[in-house]
C-alpha cells in the first residue's frame, strides 16, 4: 500500500486522471503524476514527455528522477530504462490489461498492483504492452 | 569531453573507429580488449558511449551490451552488427541500443552516431 508518494503514468494525449494509458513510457505524450498523502490522492498533474530517441532510454528515467517520482506503472519496458530506473529509485509497477489510468492508479494506492519482475520485459519475455 | 570506450577483440573494427575519433578534438578514446575488461571498465569509470564490436573473445558484443545493463545502465551503447535491421532490432531488444554500426564503421556512420549521441545528452547530462 501506498501511504505517500508520486505516481507517474504514462499517458496519451492529455492525460490526467480520467485518462487513457500509453502503452509504452518512452513515446508518451505526457506522464500524469499522482501525488499520494496519507494513502489519498492529494495532487494530479502532467508533465509533457521530452522527443524520443532510440536508445534514449534514460531521457525518461533522468526526466522522471528529476520530477521526485517514487513509482511508475507500465504495460511495457525494456530491460535498460528498467535497470535505470531501479538505479534511480523509483519502483516499476505492471499492469498490461488495463487502459483507463483510475483504477489503476486506486490499485496501486491499495497495494493491488505487482512489481515488474524480469522475465516480463520486451524483448526478454514477449511481455505486452497495453 | 566525450569519453568514448571501444570494445575489440580484433583491431579491424577497433582501428577503423580510433582512426576516425584521432580528428574529433571533443572525443576521448579507450579501449578494452574483450567483453570483462570492458565491464570490468565501465564499472570503475564514467563513459559517455561504450562501443562494441559483434564477436569479442569471451562473449558477443550484444551480450556484453546485456551484461553492461547490470553494472551501469546509465551509459550508452552502440554495436557492430552484420544483422538486417529488422534481425537487430529484433535480437536487441530491450537493450537500449543507440544504433548499429558496420564492422568496418566509415566517417559518415560515426558522425551519424555522434549526432544521436548528442541529442541524448543535452536531454540526460546534469
């Protein structure tokens, strides 16, 4: 369970609570971030995603560290900016069935949603992506 | 200055790149001489680009790139591949490779290189 803590969710067009999930964090249109007090949501806000580049997988892990982001939640990531972003701090959820970005945000809060384990990145384990 | 290590088992690949850097006055060179000198290396130093050759003498280049994920995934890799682009894309997945490179790599592949790794570091360098 989360008590306090940034959230970031990679999003498509605006994002936002109400809003859809990208299936993959590095060409997002924005991430909305989540801010948690005392197990609530207490703050949601988007930050616009920066150009994506292949190989740059640590735009997105320097932008997001940058931001304070405790927890990330994705359908699918390569084994890179996942490595990078342990290196950081910020814990990696999955969730690859759901597209709405609520109810996995409220499972996440209530300690519902798995850590990414190794065997479910791209390119590793034929993980999905939303 | 951009600090630079080429990872070579054969001097091919690694005289074709040093030749090239030796005009590029913003690049420092290094070079390992197989896969666990190189992880041996980027463990101890910072590189802003880890070069690989496709076959070392201990490992091959993209499991080397693999293993490098473990030790710091923070620096960025480039890799000699004789693949199409779909077979590298496809055997590299999730590695975060910047681009392939030739196994013998000429001044318009590693000014393309340079270029890539630029964009990357103006967002990534604090």
């Amino acid at each position: 369970m989360m008590k306090n803590g940034r959230i970031a969710i990679p999003s498509m067009g605006s994002g936002g609570l109400d809003g859809q999930r990208s299936g993959h964090f590095g060409h997002c249109d924005v991430f909305t971030f989540v801010d948690v007090e005392d197990g609530k949501i207490k703050q949601v806000l988007t930050i616009q995603n920066q150009e994506h580049v292949q190989g740059g997988c640590m735009v997105p892990v320097n932008l997001l560290a940058g931001h304070k982001v405790n927890a990330l939640v994705v359908g699918g990531i390569g084994m890179r900016p996942l490595m990078g972003f342990r290196q950081v701090g910020i814990d990696v959820y999955h969730d690859a069935e759901r597209i709405d970005i609520r109810p996995v945000v409220e499972d996440l809060i209530a300690g519902k949603l798995a850590m990414i384990t190794d065997d479910q990145v791209c390119g590793g384990g034929g993980a999905q992506r939303v | 200055m951009i600090r630079i290590l080429i990872v070579s088992s054969e001097n091919v690949f690694a005289d074709a790149l040093t030749s090239i850097f030796k005009k590029k006055k913003e690049v420092t060179l290094t070079r390992a001489e197989s896969g666990n000198q190189g992880l041996s290396m980027v463990k101890d130093q910072n590189y802003h680009l880890v070069i690989t050759d496709e076959i070392l003498s201990d490992m091959t280049g993209l499991e080397f790139a693999g293993k490098m994920l473990s030790v710091n995934p923070m620096i960025n890799c480039a890799a000699a591949s004789s693949l199409s682009h779909d077979e590298f894309h496809e055997a590299s997945e999730g590695l975060g490779i910047l681009m392939a490179l030739p196994l013998k790599p000429g001044e318009n592949h590693v000014n393309r290189l340079m270029e890539h790794l630029q964009k990357i570091l103006q967002y990534t360098i604090s």
